[in-house]
C-alpha cells in the first residue's frame, strides 16, 4: 500500500469521523445573534420570539447529557456515508459510532484498505477507528486501530486542525443551536412531524467560518487562515434547520452548503436521550498511532 494511498485514507478517517452527527462544521463556543423575524411558541400558549425559544432548547439538550445519534452525509464528491450510534457530551464527548461510507473518492480510497465500515470509539483524548483485518495485515503492523490524537490532529492541520480539536472535544448535538442563534436571521418555520413526533421547526444561516473561527478562539492570523481555507473549499454560508420536540430537545437536524467538489449535507436524527453510554478504549496492544501510521510510510 503506498503512502499516498494511506495517507488520503487517513484523513478520510479523520473527516469522517468529524461527520458523524455530533460534530459538523461548527465548533464550540457562547452564542449570540440577532432577535431574527416572527413569533415562536414554546410549551402551553406562551409565545416567545425564536431566540428566547432556542436558548431554552440550546440548555435543555445540553442538559441532557446523551442520545441515540443516526443520519447520512454527502459531502460532494469526496464522501457519502451513513452513521449510528450513541454519543455522550457531559464532560467532553464520548460515544461509539459506526459510519458506513456508501459513495465518493474517499470512499474509493477506503475500499482499497479493504474497509467500507469504519467502528468509531471517541473519548475525551482522541478518537479510534476500527480498520479491519487487511488494514492490520497491510499497513497496521497486526494493528486494527488508529489512534487519532487531537493533539497531534491540531499540530498538523494550522488553523483548521485548532477548530477540528476544539470541535471534536466540546461540540454537542445543540451546537446546531448556537450557530442558529448566532445566524442573525433565525425563523420559526413552523410545527411538522417527524417520525410520529410533533416538532417545532427552526431554520437560519450562518457564516461558517467566522462562526468556527471566533468561537475556536483563533487570533487574527489563524482566523485568516481559516477562511482561506473555507474559501478553497468553496464554502462560505451554511444553512442549518432543526426540529424540537415539546421537550424542548432536538429530534432532527440538518445542515447544508455549497462547497467546489459540489453540495454538502447532513440530516441527523436524535433520541433516547439520557441513555447510557460506555466507551472502552481499544488495547494498546492492538492499536497505532495516527502519526507513527504516516511515520512508517515512505513520502507519506
């Protein structure tokens, strides 16, 4: 397996790990905004405007501490996947996901590994991917896991590996909610059901990197940079809906933008929330760094 190979599937990892439902392209951080246009509704007949209706959803579902997580991404041409699984967000994220990767040229990649499905544990550190059998035979040294510090994903991304490490180990399912907040425009769509439940629907657009930038806490010049590297990726504005339950927590959300390699989306679905989640941390002995992986490859 040559390094170029290893190395394109190695991120391919990483990104898609980045994808499965929790975290997307925001990052954590306080919320802000405008007071956006209409009238919501929260419980009973009080009416509140859409920002003081999503502050009450942004605490509730944090509160909730975890949640059932399953939904689908395209990201262009690159990937298209599908993931399930159970997060935790009480102190740091937590969770095992596993994501299906069903089209696109890192899906392509990954097929040469041998490897379609990918198992994801994530703990508060880093995160682990289950390669597979002809993974640990071609290119993990006997090893099924890598090891993905976001440490070491920082040190190697600029600006956009601080966002990605800062998103990967504080982002939760109402991020959602705080980019609407912060938006500036967010509308009350109205009530829908969604798989037998009845939900308020929320719906606002947010300037992504300058979301991701500010609440990441980059300073001028890696905040430049991190726009650069949005504008090369074709995305600037994403548009994010969610539906809440009368619980005030979320039940679905999506996400979408344009981006070069064509048009991302993410339709995520939550529940059982409060269910427990346990997490064990692959042995030593079976697992490679992510780094020492690109170490051993030649150019890589």
């Amino acid at each position: 397996m040559n390094s170029t190979t290893m190395r394109r599937a190695g991120l391919s990892i990483a990104v898609a790990a980045a994808l499965t439902g929790v975290a997307a392209c925001g990052s954590s951080g306080g919320s802000g905004g405008g007071e956006g246009e209409g009238k919501g509704k929260g419980k009973g007949s009080v009416a509140l405007s859409p920002i003081a209706a999503l502050r009450t959803i942004e605490n509730k579902t944090d509160d909730a501490d975890s949640a059932k997580v399953e939904g689908k991404t395209v990201m262009g041409t690159q990937m298209s996947m599908d993931m399930d699984g159970e997060m935790a967000w009480k102190d740091g994220i937590t969770g095992n996901v596993t994501a299906t990767l069903t089209g696109g040229t890192q899906a392509e990649q990954m097929k040469q590994m041998g490897q379609s499905e990918i198992d994801y544990r994530y703990l508060k550190s880093g995160f682990y991917a289950n390669m597979g059998d002809e993974f640990a035979a071609k290119a993990g040294g006997g090893k099924h896991w890598i090891e993905y510090d976001y440490a070491t994903l920082a040190e190697m991304g600029g600006a956009a590996g601080d966002a990605f490490k800062d998103q990967m180990q504080n982002t939760t399912p109402n991020q959602s909610v705080k980019m609407l907040l912060a938006s500036g425009d967010v509308k009350r769509v109205g009530e829908e059901t969604v798989r037998g439940t009845r939900t308020t629907h929320y719906s606002g657009e947010v300037d992504v990197a300058d979301f991701t930038g500010k609440n990441a806490d980059l300073d001028a010049g890696q905040l430049a940079e991190l726009k650069k590297q949005f504008s090369q990726a074709g995305m600037s504005t994403e548009t994010i809906d969610i539906w809440v339950n009368d619980d005030d927590l979320l039940v679905k959300k999506t996400e979408k933008a344009d981006m070069k390699t064509g048009a991302f989306s993410q339709t995520v679905y939550y529940s059982d929330y409060g269910t427990p989640v346990t997490v064990e941390k692959p042995p030593a002995s079976d697992t490679v760094s992510f780094k020492d992986l690109m170490n051993q490859q030649p150019q890589a």
